[in-house]
C-alpha cells in the first residue's frame, strides 16, 4: 500500500504571525523616517527581512498595510486603571498619553497620517474611527466611574469630558512640541478635574414658577 504525502496548507493558513509583526514593526520605522508618502513596499520589506509576497499576501496595496496597523494599535487596550478618584483616574492616564506621545514613532507618524487624511478620505475614516473607539473607552470607563461615584454630574456631556482630558496633553506635546514633565501631570489633571465639574454639565433647563 502506497501512502500519499500530504501538501502543506495554502493561503492564509501558513501566514506566520512572526513575519506579520516583523512587517507591521518594519511599516512603523518606515513611517517614522520617510513618511506616508515617500513609503513604499520594496521599503518594509527590506526592513523587515521579507520578500514583497510575503507582504502582498497579507495586504494588496501599501494603503491596506498602513490602514492596519492604524486599526491595530487603535485595537489596544487602554489603561484605565481604577485609582478610587477622577483624579488619580486621570493622572494615570495622563501619564500614559505623555508616555506614548513622547515616543519617537509617535511624535513623527501621527502629524504624518493627520496630514495624509486631509488627502486621503480612507485614512481619515480609519483614524476618525480610532478616535471615537478611543473617546468612548474614556468616556465610558472614567467618566462613568467618576460619575458612579458622585465626582461628576450625571448629566454629564461625556464628549466635551474627553476633549478636556484628552486636549492639553496633545496640544503640548503633539502640536506645540513641547514637553510635559512628570511634575507637571497633578497640577494638569487638577486643572481638568476642576473643569469638567464647572463646563460639562448638561444643558440647564429653565425653571418655571408656580
């Protein structure tokens, strides 16, 4: 009796999740160095120690790479650690922002992609879309949390919340380019907590006497 050697499975099957990563780290450094603009497939893949297949088999074009890896990192998780106040909440996170923005792939891709979306209504829908993803978990889990607690009014305006929260740490440090030192996150997230209590509540509504 004869037995059949079986082929390997084709496809997507035999993708390996280590020259994907390999691949989406190569497309960061690109990105950091060169720009949307300038990047290109031979580029990555030289980076990344792969051929063009490799990276045509996962992605069709160079729009459909960087759109995921936009839609990866905006799929992380956010810590929103549960300190017992709004204000150590929000230090927290405020740490955490001045981290990520402080990082060199940061500071250069994300005025890059903003850029790039002024020209490109794809990459604006994704980033667009990674911004609201991003503004609901806050103002979900810390806003609600403040509010469960009594910190904040029910009423609330969740939307404005996170703008105030999010807004002083990337003005600084992603549009004026200028450091947030780590002294400075209380004094910054004082600040905001005294603001959302006074210009985030709900629309007054009018009395009416009887």
């Amino acid at each position: 009796m004869t037995t059949e050697k079986r082929r390997a499975p084709a496809g997507a099957a035999v993708l390996r999740g280590e020259i994907t990563s390999a691949i989406r780290a190569a497309v960061m450094q690109e990105l950091a160095e060169v720009g949307y603009g300038r990047l290109s497939i031979e580029a990555v893949a030289r980076r990344a120690g792969v051929s063009k297949t490799a990276i045509y088999r996962r992605w069709r074009s160079k729009l459909d790479l960087v759109l995921d890896m936009v839609s990866a990192v905006a799929g992380r998780n956010i810590p929103l650690l549960d300190t017992g106040s709004l204000l150590g909440d929000l230090e927290i996170l405020l740490h955490v922002m001045a981290r990520a923005l402080r990082h060199r792939l940061a500071a250069q891709i994300i005025p890059d992609l903003l850029a790039e979306a002024a020209r490109n209504p794809q990459i604006a829908e994704k980033l667009q879309a990674a911004l609201d993803d991003y503004q609901q978990a806050i103002g979900r889990i810390l806003i609600g949390r403040a509010v469960e607690r009594g910190e904040l009014s029910a009423d609330t305006d969740r939307r404005a919340a996170v703008d105030l929260i999010v807004g002083p740490v990337y003005w600084r440090m992603a549009i004026s380019r200028a450091p947030l030192e780590p002294t400075e996150v209380p004094r910054m997230a004082a600040a905001i907590v005294a603001a959302l209590r006074v210009a985030c509540v709900g629309p007054v509504r009018d009395e009416v006497e009887v």
